[in-house]
C-alpha cells in the first residue's frame, strides 16, 4: 500500500468503509467490561479486542482502519500473531491513540486541555515502526448556555494542530478530533447551542490547522454531530443531519479528503440513521463516514459477555452492526436492514 499521506487518508474513508475505535484508555475499557461483569485484564483486553479483529468479513468489507490503544498496538493474539498483523490481513489499516487525555484546564472551570505533546515526536516514530499510518488525538469541549470559553476552544484547537503537524512529518495521517459533548454535564442544551458551539470550535480548528501548515490533504477529521444535549433530545434525524451538514460546509475545506464522525453516547441506531441522512440527502465534497467506538461495540460486547463459548455470537453482532455503519456510510441504510437481522 502506498506510503503517501493523501493516499493512507483516502483509503481511510473510501468504498463505505469506516474506523473501528477500539482505543478505549485502560480507564475507560474497565468501565465497559464493568458493564458486563467482566474483570479488565490484560488478557481480557486481548481477547475482546482479538474476537473483533478475527471477525474477518466485517474487517474487510466494512472497516478501513482500527484505532488502537497503545497496549494493543504491541500485543499479540492467543496464538502469538501480532494484532497488527491480524488487520493489515484484512486490508485494514492499523492507528493509534497518541493523546494523554483531556486534564482540567488552569484557570478555566469544568473545561479540560488535552494532554501529550511533550516527547511525541519519538513517540509517532515508534508507533510508526510498529505498523501504524494514522493516529487519533481528541480535544475535548464542554458545552452549556455559559461553556466553552474561548480560551479552551483556542488551546485545544492549538494542540490538535501541532499534534497534526507532528504526525504528519513521521508519515502518520493525524485524524483530528475536536469533540462537542453531547452527554456531558450537564447535558440538556439545545442543538442550536450545539450548531453555535461546534461551528465556532471547527472554524478555530481550521483557523489553527492552516496557521501550523497541516496538509489538509493528509488529515481525516473526526468531528461530533450537531445535535441536541443527551437529556434533551427532541431534534429529528433529519434535523441534526441539516444542521450538521449546514456548518461542515461553511468550516471544512474541501481538500480534506473524509469526515469520521463519532458516535459520542448516541444510540447504535441513532449514529447509524444520523449518518445515513447525511450521506444521502447530499452532494458533498468529502466522504462521510463513521469512526464510532460505543456504537459499532455495544452489541458485540454484549453477545460476548467475555465468553469464549460466544466469540461467534460477538462475531456476528459485530459484523451487523459494522455492515449497517457501511450502509449509513453510503446513504442507504433504513430501519428495515435492522429488522431483516
Ligand atoms: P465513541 O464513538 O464511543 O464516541 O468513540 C469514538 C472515539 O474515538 C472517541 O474519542
């Protein structure tokens, strides 16, 4: 495969393949393994992660690439085979998470800056080394009537330029992801606060990416939708499609080659319906494609329950649900797909 930024970018969003985000911090992993009574442990970690990426016709037909924790990106399987050999397989193509997490931010309550810039550089030409071409950093932006000031919407857009133009001088496609919450505290704003705030944070990202001479060609970014607090939801799909497209039209520029939405605490259906709407109802410049962690995982990691009786059944779900993110990522999915499974 070709080593060229513009080409790893295109292939992470081309054909109705999107990105598996299987990067969950140690943290955040326990807290869904907590969900199904499973104790996190390194090997457990492992196996989880192995079922999805042994899931081989959903890794070929629906996932471009993987987002890894670093703990993967170095593990092997069961049988000694490197996880990163198990998606290069698939022609997939393997990524990880190189962020230290979003830290209180100084001088600025309940808003976080992410961490991880120092010592980067040798970080991305080790992770490189060991097989990956993207890698993943997400900013994180509060959201009330009050939040965000513009002071953490400006430094956050700052680090994810310089993280981007970090990567991309040791060959890695930065995918770049400033993350309006949708389920944060406290959550019930409307989702036209939701289009004011993520128009603002994209036109600041753009404004630094371009300061810091990102290539816009070689980047992938990953932004939330538009939409309405988790504890005020009322907006139609077709609404927060509108309103999604409406802003990334007036901020991305159409040298970016794809746009990977996150799921962000949406429903497995909700992410899936919202992208299809967008994707059909529009002739867009960029492809619109999914980078979802809980809604391409949910059910998989239910199926399982961390049996090794139920990796197929984790398989299948997997593959389900992934097939249905290809099918929203081409503008052809409906409810019916659902209830055909
Ligand atoms: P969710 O789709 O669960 O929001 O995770 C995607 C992700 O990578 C967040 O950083």
């Amino acid at each position: 495969m070709s080593e060229r930024l513009e080409d790893i970018a295109v292939a992470m969003v081309a054909n109705g393949r999107g990105l598996l985000a299987a990067d969950e911090s140690t943290a955040t992993i326990k807290k869904r393994f907590d969900g199904i009574g499973l104790e996190s442990t390194e090997t457990s970690r492992r196996d989880y992660r192995e079922m999805l990426l042994r899931a081989d016709d959903a890794m070929r037909d629906y996932i471009s690439g993987v987002i890894l924790y670093e703990e993967t990106l170095f593990q092997n399987a069961a049988d000694g085979t490197s996880l990163v050999d198990i998606i290069r397989k698939a022609d997939s193509i393997p990524g990880i998470k190189v962020d230290a997490g979003a830290k209180p931010m100084a001088h600025f309550p309940n808003e976080t800056i992410t961490e991880g810039l120092d010592g980067l550089a040798a970080r991305l030409a080790k992770y490189h080394e060991a097989g990956a071409r993207f890698a993943k950093w997400r900013g994180v932006i509060a959201i009330s009537n009050a939040l965000p000031s513009r002071g953490a919407i400006r430094a956050n857009a700052h680090a994810l330029a310089r993280y981007a133009a970090l990567c991309q001088e040791a060959k890695i496609v930065p995918i770049v992801e400033p993350e309006v919450l949708m389920d944060g505290a406290p959550g019930d704003h409307s989702i036209e606060r939701s289009e004011e705030v993520t128009e603002w944070t994209l036109r600041t990202v753009f404004e630094e990416l371009g300061e810091l001479r990102v290539k816009l060609e070689g980047m992938i970014l990953k932004p939330s939708m538009v939409i309405d607090g988790k504890k005020a939801r009322k907006a139609s799909v077709d609404e927060v499609a509108e309103r999604t497209i409406k802003i990334l039209k007036r901020t991305v520029p159409a040298a970016v080659p794809g746009i990977a939405f996150l799921s962000g605490g949406q429903s497995t259906e909700e992410a899936t319906a919202h992208l299809s709407a967008m994707n059909a109802a529009h002739d867009l410049p960029w492809k619109l494609t999914f980078s979802y962690g809980r809604a391409l995982q949910q059910e998989a990691l239910n199926a399982w329950g961390g049996k090794a009786e139920n990796v197929a059944a984790g398989q299948r779900a997997f593959t389900h649900r992934a097939k249905m993110c290809s099918l929203a990522a081409k503008g052809s999915w409906t409810k019916d797909f659902e209830r055909a499974a």
